[in-house]
C-alpha cells in the first residue's frame, strides 16, 4: 500500500472497540447507522471506528493488482495504530466480509470477534454481478459534468438505489470531476473473468483456524451464501454461529437494520 495508512471515521469515545468494513465500491460511512445505535445517544457503548478499505472512499490506491492479503494487513495496521494493545470486534460485508474473515485469520492477536455479513470463504467465480455497473461508470462523461445534477441525470443505471450508491464514489476536485473508488483496477480484475482476485477467497496452505466467536449474519433471500458454504466456514472458523435473517437480501444492514444492532449489541457484551 501506498500512503500512510487507511481513511477512518470515529464513533463513540468509550466502550469496547468496533471496526467495519464496507462492501465493493462502498465507503467505511455505510454504516454509520449501525455505529450510532451501538455507540449510544450518549455515545458511551462502544467505540466504532468506520474503515475505508484500500482503492476506495478517501484511502490510498493499491500501487499493484488487488490483494485480499495486502487488505488484510493494511487493516490490520489501521486497529493496531488506532488502539495500541487492545483487541477489536471486526464486522464486515461482501468484499469487507472476506477482508475481514482473512484479517482475523492472518492477526488473531488482534481480533476478539468476528461478524461476517453475507458472504462466505470461496471463490464466486467471476464479477459479473457487477460488469453492468463497472461500464456504466466508465461511460459516465466525467470531463462534461458541471453538477452531480448533472452526473445522475447521465449516470445509466434505473434502480435509484444503486445509482445514488454508486454515485457516492464521485468527487470534484476544483472544477474536475474524479471518482475516489480505483475503477481501473477493479475494471482490469473483473475483465480477467474466473481469474477474478476479487471473486476468489485465496488462503495460505498454513492458516490456522480462527478459534473465536464468530457470528456469521446472512440474508435470508440472498443468493450469496449457500448450505454447502457451512462446512468450509466451520472448518475456518470453529464457533461460527449462523444467524439468517428474514427479508434480509445481500445488503443485511441495510434491509434489517434492528436486527443488525442487536445481533451486534449481543456480540459486543457476549
């Protein structure tokens, strides 16, 4: 990595330590909602630190192709730098989910818990789930925009959620229009096709299983985590407790928010 570390937001100023990792093309501030409720209206329960994870939101470019490894370290400096000697709650989704299961496994030491959201260790294959965003943002005529207006006006997606998500790694600098998510690296990864680093989960031939409480929240109409996927979890992570959450897609935070916050409030005080 390059830069002197990751992008944070700080929530909360007392209580057990929190970190979170966001999903492909996301930001670490997609889960401020779930930081605030556990912090507290006195913001006393718990310190959330909201991690932007390399190649996006305000932190630095890899310098080479992706790495979930290289993630996992660079997270791993970020809660060693943030808290000196004591040990984390990590909680991730998607693509932070897998960051987060490899940081727990390559610095044990400092991981106390563990909350995957929605994915699982193995390869998905491919990225085509989202080559339709990917060449929508590089079609998006960056040096013609003067507003966002005008940004989500030409933006070429119809599901207003998914533009105004996409639309969110869009930054100006002056008069210049950029987006802050690496989209070369993640465009080059994905037209690699079932050589995809982004979609595969790879893992040293000496890990060490990962034996600490491990909640493993799914959604319950989501097609990313299958049956077949509990014995490999298991294998990694002995004390995984699966919690599938009803009318929960992919996006479990966002769909059952209260049942994120208490799942988490019970992982935090267990």
């Amino acid at each position: 990595m390059s830069g002197t570390g990751l992008h944070t937001l700080q929530v909360g100023h007392a209580g057990p330590r929190i970190a979170f990792l966001h999903g492909l093309f996301g930001q670490g501030r997609n889960w401020s909602t779930i930081a605030k409720a556990l912090a507290g209206p006195r913001l006393d329960q718990a310190r959330a630190l909201l991690i932007d994870l390399p190649d996006h939101g305000r932190s630095p470019w890899s310098p080479e192709g992706f790495s979930y490894a290289a993630y996992a370290d660079a997270v791993a400096a970020t809660l060693a730098d943030a808290a000196p000697g004591e040990t984390w709650t990590l909680v991730g989704h998607s693509l932070g989910g897998k960051t987060a299961m490899l940081t727990a496994l390559q610095h044990p030491e400092l991981i106390d818990k563990l909350c995957v959201v929605d994915i699982a260790p193995k390869s998905y294959g491919n990225l085509h789930r989202f080559t339709g965003y990917i060449e929508a943002m590089q079609r998006l005529p960056l040096g013609e925009l003067t507003t966002r207006a005008d940004a989500e006006e030409c933006f070429e997606e119809s599901d207003p959620g998914v533009k105004a998500f996409l639309l969110q790694n869009l930054r100006r600098d002056g008069d210049r229009w950029h987006w802050q998510v690496n989209l070369d690296i993640v465009a080059r990864d994905a037209a690699r096709g079932a050589d995809s680093q982004i979609a595969d989960f790879p893992l040293p031939d000496d890990i060490v299983p990962f034996d600490k409480p491990v909640v493993w929240l799914v959604g319950a109409d989501s097609e990313y985590v299958r049956a077949a996927d509990s014995e490999p979890m298991r294998a990694l992570f002995p004390q995984v407790r699966k919690v599938a959450v009803k009318g929960a897609a992919h996006w479990v935070h966002t769909d059952a928010p209260a049942v994120v916050i208490e799942t988490l409030s019970r992982l935090l005080r267990a």
